[in-house]
C-alpha cells in the first residue's frame, strides 16, 4: 500500500512494504513543496528543465531530508528509454549535483549502502526495487518503450546475477504514472508492443474508439515482475495517475516540454 507523507508543504509517497522491511530510504515525490517558480512550481527535482540550478539542489535537498537520504549519494543516469540497468558503485557518485552522467540507462542497482539511485517521470512508471535478504536496490524508469523492451525483467535478472538475489524476496514499488485512460494512443503503440511481447501485451491493451486506445502499463509492468519471479503479494502499485492529477504531479501528457520533473529515490541505509 501507498502512503501520503507531508512534511511542512512537502508531500511524496511511500510503499509500506519498503517501510516495514526497514534498511532503505526511499519517496516518490510529487510537485508540491520546493522553492522553483513557473512552470517549474514548485519541487521540480530535475536538472534538464531549464529552471534555476540553485532551485534544484535546494530542492534535492528537502525532498532527501524528507525522505531520509544522503543528497550527497544521489546517483543518476541519462535516461534514453532503453532496457539498460547499470550497476552502480562508488565510482558512480556525483560529486556535484551537476555533473555530467557518465551512462546512459533507464535502470540501476546497487548493493553499497549510501547511494541513492534516482529516476525521474511525468507519466513514464518508476518501479522501486528492494531485496531485504541480500541488501540489494533497484530503480527503474519504464514508458511503453522500455515496457515493451522488459526493462523491470532485466532489472531482477540482474540484480539475482550480480548479487544472488531470489526473486521471490524482492520487493517492488510501482509508483505514480499514467493511467490507461490518459494514456490515449494510436495503433502504433499497441502494434509495437504486441511486435515485442505478443499475448502477454493483450490484456493491457484496451480499444477506446476505431483508432484510439488505451494501455495499462502499470498493470503489464506488474505482470512481468510476476513473470521475472515476484510474488503478487510482494508487488505495491500506486493507483495515483499523472495526468488525472495536476495539483500533485506534472505530466508531459499534459504540459509537453513546460514542467518540472518528479522522481523516484531509493537508498540502502
């Protein structure tokens, strides 16, 4: 189950499970509660918007006071809607909010306690990963092209290839993102994931009108953690859309290129 946190004017969400199995930080923030201005308002947590680089590490900073993580562990990658998952180490660490990225991926983890594995949406699905037995995270940027490409299956392949981790220990959080019925497309992204997926893409895939329709990523992303190992009762899904929700969150549905980012925090305590 999700939860809403507040702190002061700042607001993000939590699993419970991540909560209860204890040894992480983690959040998924929403727009509410930084110091940025228009169209950026107000926790804009991304460094490639074009707001003010002095809003976004001060806003970097209260969202990881709130959410109990080390600002100065934050790791982040060039996501470029691939099926990428870089391992991450000490090497990785920024030692500036503002340095160059050295990969390009839309998928990291780590075993080394004090980094905090970071992706950032406006309608794309984080996925939060969290084996408590190994002591290994996970983070995870998935639109429908990296749904399509399995990038939450290669994240658990690789996290039981580099740190053994079973399957069926991992805990995962799917946070905020569009729904299926703000998710509005035409044919070519329902034909492209039946190209990469086949049947296990039809569920999810619901017709709208004669050239529209709808896709449920959250709940084929749910369905390949299954396929990848997970056990249902191990998955947390936030029922929370994007673009049914312009108070708490920006949508690039919505708003295009004129917005800030959210993002997705883990960290290994």
């Amino acid at each position: 189950m999700f939860h809403k946190q507040q702190i002061s004017a700042l607001t993000y969400y939590s699993s419970s499970q991540f909560t209860q199995a204890g040894g992480v930080a983690h959040g998924f923030s929403t727009r509410l509660g930084g110091v940025s201005h228009a169209p950026w308002e107000s926790l804009n947590l991304g460094r490639s918007r074009g707001d003010n680089p002095e809003y976004v590490k001060e806003n970097h900073l209260r969202f990881s006071k709130a959410i109990g993580s080390d600002m100065n562990g934050v790791i982040l990658c060039q996501q470029v809607h691939s099926d990428t998952i870089q391992v991450v180490t000490e090497e990785n660490r920024l030692t500036h909010l503002y340095d160059l990225n050295n990969f390009e991926a839309d998928g990291m983890v780590t075993n080394c306690p004090g980094l905090v594995l970071t992706v950032f949406y406006a309608d794309c699905i984080p996925i939060l990963l969290y084996d408590p037995q190994k002591r290994a995270i996970g983070a995870v940027h998935s639109g429908w092209r990296g749904t399509a490409m399995g990038i939450v299956r290669r994240a658990v392949e690789t996290m039981a290839q580099q740190y053994g981790s079973a399957p069926g220990d991992v805990l995962a959080a799917i946070g905020p993102g569009i729904c299926p019925r703000c998710f509005e497309t035409h044919s070519d992204v329902p034909e492209a994931l039946n190209d990469a997926l086949g049947m296990e893409s039809w569920p999810f895939i619901y017709p709208l009108s004669e050239e529209k329709y709808g896709v449920d990523l959250k709940g084929l992303i749910t369905h390949q953690l299954e396929q990848a190992g997970l056990t249902l009762g191990n998955i947390d899904c936030s029922d929370l859309c994007t673009a049914c929700h312009p108070e708490e969150f920006w949508s690039h549905r919505r708003l295009g290129e004129d917005r800030g980012n959210q993002a997705a925090m883990i960290q290994l305590l």
